[in-house]
C-alpha cells in the first residue's frame, strides 16, 4: 500500500473507528471490570493488582506471538476484523459471572462462591484480554504503522491520544450511568454488541496493508526478532523510546486502575454525590483540556522537535500527579490537577509512540509489537498495580464493605504520590531519546 504523506478518508476513517472503539473496550477493562470486580464480585485491591497483572502478561504474548503470526502470513485484516468480532462477544460474556450465578450452578451459599466468581473474571478477563490485544495491540497497531509515515505520524499520534480521552469519558458518561440503572450485565451485552459491529464493519472498509509484502524467515525466527542482541544494537533508538515508554506506563499503571475507585470512594463530592455525573465532571474537564492542548500543541510539536518539547511534557505529567496527593478529599482541587496530570500523559504518549513508529523498521512492525507490550504493558501492569495495592494496603485508613459484607481498603492519595516519583526517572533515559530525535531531525533535514 502506498503511503502518501496525506491521510486518506478512507484511513482516518479507520484508524478513528478501529481506535475509538478499540478504546472504548479497554477504558471499561481498565477500569469498569476493576470496579465490577471490587463493588458487584466481592474483590479487593489485591484482586485488582492479580487481574491487570494475568491481563497484561496474557496481552504481551498475544501481541507477540499473534503480531509475528500477522507478519509471517502477510496479512492484518483478518486479525484486526476477525478479533474484533471476538473481543466483543467476550465482553458480553461478562454479564453472567456473578457469585449469585455460581451458587445457582454449585449449590453453594453466595458469599462461599466469591472466591470462585473473582478467580472466572480474572480467568475470562485473560481470554478477552487475548481478543483485544490480537486486534488492537497487536494488528491494529502494526497497520497504523504499516499505512503513515513519519511525516504525517503526529497527527496519527495525536487522533490516538485524543481518542482514549474521549473514549474514557463517553465510557464513564453512558457506562458508568447505565450500569447504575440497568446493572453491569446489560451494559456489557450493549458495549458487547458495539465491538463485535465495528469488527464486520472493518470487513467491508479496511484494506490489508500486507499484500505484496513476503518474509523468508521461519515463524519462530519472526517470534524471536526483537530480543536479539544484533537487533537491540542496530535499533538502539527503539529500545531507547521503549525505556521511556516502560517508565511512563509502569507510573500511569500506579493510579489508573484505582481511578474511577477513587473518585467514587473517596473524593468529597459534596452535593455532586446525589447525580449521576459526580464522577463524569472531572473526565469532561480533562478532555476539554487534553484536546484544547493537543489541538494547539499538534501543529508545533514537529516545527519545535520532540526533542525540546519531551522535558516539559514529562514534567507536566509528574507535576500534576504530585500535585493530585495533595489535593485529598477536594473535589475542585482534585479536578484541577488530574486535568494536569492527564494532559501530561497524553502529551507523552503521542510523543513516545510517535518515537517508537518512526524507529520500527516498516518490514518488522508486526514481529516488534509483542516488544513494546513488554514495556507498554507487561511491566507496567505487574508493577505498577502492585505498587499501588502495597502503598493503599500500608496507608489506608477508611475501607468500604461491599454488598457481601466484605470491608476493602479505599485507595488513598499516596498512589498518585508513588506515581509521580517513578514517573521522575523517565528524565534519565529521556536525555538519551532526546539525542535520537535530534539525530532524526537532522537526518531528515539532510535528505530535504
């Protein structure tokens, strides 16, 4: 497929579509399926930090492996279509694992069938993790790189960092609401359906970026690619970005897990408690900001270089999370600086996945995404939740009983804290990546 400097209709369709709805399943993964498992399944913040670790640990292997699967056969479609069709009908899957459906099916008292009805989410959380990661991690994003270039990937980058802000708040909006009057199971089912129409809707509007594209290498020889020493050397600003991008997702993982928790267990609300969009203001107030900065910000970022615009974005990000421990109970204050810290983070994914386009080699992006979901979500997904469970664990001081009778501890602001100071440690290899830009910037300027 030939790569024009312009994106066509037809891909930004696409790539808006696949993204956004691609989003939309993971913002209610990420978070609904971690307030589904603490408020309706009887789990605690352990059983959270368990789940996003099994999720993230199932998505790196699926992306690897399904990734180099994708390149070796020379096709992205039917993973990108065929996955999407699957991912959603998991969801729906969702709506009957309760502990009130296993003590129909075992006979056993409700409350003894929490232990079990936590360990089938996390279990089926795996499988739909397996769906997601096939489609979106690993095909989706080996596309978006087959089809852009460097010269139009900032305004790819930026489409894909507004469209989690946006799919984040529309979940929190429509799901958080719906799940409240009609329950979990019929919000599933709906956002179920949605996933699995946009998967048949590829069929008939997605083109394969793989044809005409053959490897002679073995399909273990594509599997193994981007552990080789040779590769590591010969793409050393990869890895480089990768570092980066490792520090600023095991950072993100810290606090978003226990986000949506959080506002609802323990900010003061105030008056905002008694309706249903006491959790949805802060997300409008983010997204406002996000894309007012990523509008103004998109049309510089390539004139200024990533390398000068890399430091201040990073310190955005572990400022605003700083700032969000002090804030405590204070709804506004809380709003104000989780604005800040959101808008630093998408700040930096656009840049750090930008980076990690531009230095993929175009013939390998398939075999090298099972790489990045090692520092995009393998790592960060282990540590980071179990950071965050050790930290709420040791300074916890109220708990919350669910409907079981279960007393669980409520996150506490120290998580943002303990965020902020990991995040910090992305200036170190920061240095490094900023010379790799500065390499790439004058290269391009040569060949201009």
């Amino acid at each position: 497929m030939e790569k024009s400097t312009k994106l066509s209709k037809s891909l930004l369709l696409n790539i808006i579509l696949f993204g956004f709805m691609g989003q939309v399943a993971w913002a209610v993964e990420n978070n609904f399926f971690n307030m589904y498992l603490f408020n309706r399944v009887g789990g605690n913040e352990y059983d959270i930090a368990n789940m996003v670790a099994a999720s993230a640990v199932t998505a790196m292997l699926s992306s690897l492996f399904m990734g180099s699967l994708s390149d070796k056969l020379n096709k992205r479609k039917i993973f990108i279509c065929g996955g999407y069709i699957l991912w959603g009908i998991t969801v729906m899957s969702f709506a009957f694992i309760t502990p009130e459906t296993v003590s129909k099916i075992t006979g056993n008292p409700v409350v003894a069938c929490i232990p079990v009805a936590v360990t089938l989410v996390i279990v089926m959380d795996c499988v739909m993790t397996f769906m997601g990661s096939t489609s979106n991690d690993a095909a989706f994003n080996a596309w978006v790189t087959d089809v852009t270039n460097p010269s139009n990937r900032t305004l790819t980058e930026t489409i894909l960092a507004i469209v989690p802000v946006l799919a984040l708040v529309v979940v929190t909006a429509a799901f958080g609401s719906l799940s409240g009057i009609f329950g979990y199971g019929p919000c599933f089912i709906g956002l179920g359906v949605l996933v699995t129409i946009c998967g048949v809707v590829g069929i008939f509007t997605i083109k394969d970026s793989r044809n005409g594209i053959k490897t002679s290498a073995s399909f273990f020889e594509c599997l193994t690619y981007g552990f080789r020493p040779s590769v590591i050397k010969g793409n050393k600003s990869l890895y480089i970005a990768l570092v980066c991008m490792g520090i600023f997702s095991i950072s993100s993982q810290v606090f978003f897990p226990y986000l949506f928790i959080y506002i609802q267990h323990y900010v003061d609300m105030g008056t905002l408690s008694s309706t249903p969009i006491y959790i949805i203001i802060p997300c409008v107030i983010a997204l406002i900001g996000v894309i007012l900065l990523l509008v103004k910000l998109y049309t510089s970022i390539d004139k200024v270089g990533k390398a000068k615009i890399a430091f201040p974005c990073s310190a955005i990000f572990v400022i605003g999370l700083a700032l969000v421990h002090f804030a405590g109970k204070n709804f506004w204050f809380f709003a104000v600086t989780i604005l800040l810290g959101l808008a630093g983070y998408a700040l930096l994914m656009i840049l750090l996945n930008a980076a990690i386009r531009d230095f993929t080699p175009e013939d390998k992006a398939g075999q090298l995404q099972g790489i990045r979901m090692i520092f995009s979500v393998l790592l960060p997904m282990i540590i980071g939740p179990r950071v965050a469970a050790t930290v709420i664990d040791r300074f916890a001081v109220d708990t919350y009983v669910n409907e079981y009778g279960t007393a669980v501890n409520i996150p506490v602001p120290h998580i943002y804290l303990a965020s902020a100071l990991i995040g910090v440690t992305i200036f170190i290899p920061l240095v490094f990546l900023a010379r790799e830009f500065k390499k790439s910037d004058s290269a391009k300027s040569a060949k201009q």
